[in-house]
C-alpha cells in the first residue's frame, strides 16, 4: 500500500529538512522544491494529501494563485514562522485552509495531519500519473509495492539512482521503467555492463576513442556517453569497475563533461545516470575498492529490491507473465497447478527471478504444453510442504506487461478452529497469536521495525506500540 503523499514548496532550506524528517517519521512521503521549480511535484502525484508552501517563498500570494490553477483538489496550508500570523496577508489567508506555525507542537501538528481530506486528482491528471507509474515489474508484495512507489517518485526528476539488490532480482527492468517513466524515454537508453568489459577497454567502452590512439584504434569511434547524449545510462554492476575508472567517471558525474581516448577536445554532455550493483558498496569502501566520494555522488536516490525468497508471495504472479511472455514469442507453454505453485513458492530460489525464469523455460522444453503438477517438479521441490488451504488466484488480462487490467494473486491460510469443550481464554489466545506474528514479521524483517510494520500492514507507531505492550525487544 502506497503511503500518503505531502507536497512542499519552500525556500527555506532548514524548515524543508525539519519537515521531511518529521513526515518520514509519521510515515508519510514528502516531495519538496522549491519556489522557481516546483512545477515538477505535480508530474507524479499518488494519494497527495495537500500541499505546504513556506513563508519567505518569493512572490508568495502569486505562488500559492498558480498552484490553485492547476485544478488539483488539494488544501494549501500555509507554514509561517512562529509568532507570525499578522505577517500574512488576508488575500492569502483566504486562499489557503490553513496557517500553521513551524517549528510546531507534534500533538498539534498531527492533528492537523489527521484532518487532512483524501482529495480527488482531475481525470486527466490520473491517467497521466498511471502511465508514468507503469513500471512493468510484476507483483504486489509490499516489497515490490514500495519499489513502484520509488521509482514514481524519482523518475520525473534527474536524479542520479543507485539500484541495490541480489543478481537476478531485475535490476535492468528498474532502469527501463525510470527511464520509460521519465521525460526521456524518447530518447536512448543505454546499458553498459562494467563487470563485463575488461578495465583496459572499459574507457574506451564509456568515453569513445579517436583514430590511432591505441593499437587497433584504426577508426574513431563513439562512447557509450554519446551515445546516450538526452537519454539514460545504465551503469550495471558499477561496483566491479576499476578503481582508475571510478576517478574518471566520478569527474564526469560532476562537471557533466568528459574527452575521448587520444583526444584533447571536452565534450559536454546531457546524460541522466543509473547505476546498479549487487554488492555491499559499504563493504567495498572499508575494503578500499570503491572510492568513498564517488558512493556518495551515485547514491543521491538508492532503491534496493528485495529478494525472491522475501517476496514469495509474488512467485504466482510472476509465473503467470512469464508464461504469458513466453505464449507472446510462440514459443511453448506451460501452466501450473495450486500445489506445483505451492511447493515452488516455498523454494529459497538464490537465483531469483532469473533463476525462475530459467526453470519455467526449462520445464516448457521438457513437458511442452503440459499442466505441471507438484509431482513434476524436481526432487528438489518434493522436500518442501504445501501450507494447509493455500488458494492461489489469477486474473487473467489481455497485456503481459500490466498496462490494461490487472493481475491479482493471493494466497491465504485456511484452517478451522474448535472451541475447546472447557471453553477457552479469547483474549490470551488472540495476544498470543498477535505475539507469535509480530515476532515472525521481525524475524522476517531482520529487525526493522519500518518494515515489519509494513508486512502487517499497520504504521509504524502501531507497531511500537504493540511491542511496549508486550515488552518484545
């Protein structure tokens, strides 16, 4: 489930970190610019609350007139300094539902935040939002969810993103629906593997190289860079680049220009940057391979997906559209019973969704068009036990990729419980219960509160509440 959306329009640099560090907490996402380029917060709008504009901005009356213009149903409240109501205009004041003091009261600010009404977006603006929103990844684990939400939050932008996760978790797929998403997805797209390349050619593979500037240099020849000249550049396993490497991409990251190998001519260039990488680049840098200056200029924006193993209930869905692309390029296809899909689900899969990928393939080659049932699975699967009163449901769509219907997978546990004949303690048994799940999502969630939180789906505060109630560490 998406979490509520707040837009601030502030130059106060200070107040807008207070603001977002404060709504992080609640459990809210924050978008903020300021005063001359806040246009762009209303080109990716998901559950939007209302919009805060600072004190101070410029031309203030007139910024706050040319938000209400947009059309948008979303209440302005207007944050003032403490102590300064009698600053702000009564044309102001009308305009907005809202003055409110900062620094604030909590208890007073979240009362504010709780009245705030669920507004209604134009038409046309939510089927705009949809299409930059369309990322193509398939799922609905919560997971999955928050990685949607991400990348609808940083796609307009051009900031650089630094994609984190296991091998064959998709990370290229993530890099598509940026781009796709962005404002250049008319232009290239361009990806580059630099575990790939060896190091000695890997300068040569980014920045291009003139006529005779190294043995076998027999023409001249464009980098990769150029090549992406208004589009994207996807740096895939940017962790296993060279260190001399990271010296010369980190001068490019910075001053947006870069030479050719045997040339002397700066050339300037238009290129939003997207790296990835499966290893730890914390690791990396107390390992001293990986500068430090050049972690922090790739992880502006990071989105780290999770696990197969840790997104398991997505195992159906992401079956179905393989199947479905597979159907799509003629090839054969398959399908697969509740409790083939059972014991697959219950799979580790270290290889992820490349791995999945590999296996189905593997079993359309080896049963073509056949109904797999658990006992076609490999031994390896037959270890594994179907959870009592697994339901798996697929609704069919007519577009492998999600943008015309929808896909729904669920899978629910369902057992019949007998009330014992001496009667039974309800309230202990359901805290018991309530107990033994918190515990699970913690375990599942190495700890973090955040996002257990979110596999129960409850907010944060909810659920620290619980464990002071039932004193859990």
């Amino acid at each position: 489930m998406a979490l509520p959306q707040l837009l601030l329009i502030d130059d106060d640099k200070t107040r807008t970190q207070q603001f977002e560090s404060i709504l992080s907490f609640l459990e809210y996402q924050v978008s903020s610019s300021n005063s001359l380029e806040y246009m762009s917060l209303f080109d990716n709008l998901n559950d939007v609350r209302a919009v805060f504009i600072g004190q101070g901005c410029e031309k203030q009356a007139s910024l706050i007139k040319a938000v209400l213009e947009q059309g948008f149903d979303f209440p302005i409240i207007f944050l003032i300094d403490k102590g300064g109501l009698l600053q702000v205009s009564s044309a102001i004041q009308k305009m907005v539902v809202q003055c409110q003091e900062w620094p604030t009261q909590y208890a007073t600010f979240l009362e504010t935040l709780k009245k705030l009404p669920v507004p209604k977006i134009p038409a046309s603006i939510s089927r705009k939002t949809a299409s930059k929103t369309d990322t193509g990844l398939a799922g609905n684990s919560p997971g999955i969810n928050q990685v949607r939400d991400l990348i609808g939050q940083v796609a307009s932008s051009q900031a650089t993103v630094l994609i984190l996760g296991e091998s064959g978790t998709g990370k290229e797929v993530v890099a598509q629906a940026l781009h796709q998403s962005s404002d250049r997805k008319n232009k290239p797209f361009v990806p580059v593997n630099c575990g790939a390349i060896p190091g000695e050619l890997l300068e040569s593979e980014l920045f291009g190289h003139e006529k005779g500037a190294f043995t076998g240099a027999l023409t001249a020849r464009q980098g990769r860079f150029e090549m992406a000249e208004g589009g994207t550049l996807f740096l895939d396993e940017i962790g296993d680049m060279p260190m001399p490497m990271q010296v010369k991409l980190l001068r490019v990251l910075q001053e947006r220009t870069f030479e050719r190998v045997g040339s002397n001519k700066t050339i300037e260039c238009d290129v939003r940057v997207i790296a990835a990488t499966h290893r730890n680049l914390e690791n990396e840098m107390a390992e001293k391979r990986f500068r430090e200056d050049l972690f922090y200029r790739l992880n502006v924006f990071p989105i780290e997906l999770p696990s197969l193993m840790r997104r398991s209930e997505d195992i159906p869905l992401l079956v179905h559209d393989l199947v479905a692309r597979m159907k799509a390029t003629n090839r054969e296809s398959i399908q697969f019973t509740t409790e083939a899909l059972g014991l697959m689900m219950q799979h580790p899969w270290p290889g992820n969704v490349r791995e999945l990928s590999n296996f189905i393939e593997r079993l359309a080659i080896t049963h073509p068009n056949a109904i797999i049932d658990k006992a076609d699975l490999p031994e390896k699967f037959q270890v594994y036990e179907i959870p009592s009163g697994l339901v798996v449901e697929v609704v069919e769509t007519d577009s492998i990729d999600n943008n015309e219907g929808e896909i729904r997978v669920s899978e629910r546990q369902v057992t019949e419980s007998k009330l014992p004949s001496e009667g039974m303690d309800l309230k202990g048994y359901l805290n018991e219960m309530e107990i033994n799940l918190i515990q699970q999502a913690l375990t599942e969630s190495d700890g973090v509160v955040a996002h257990a939180a979110k596999l129960l789906n409850m907010r944060r505060t909810t659920l620290v509440e619980k464990l002071r109630k039932y004193d859990l560490n």
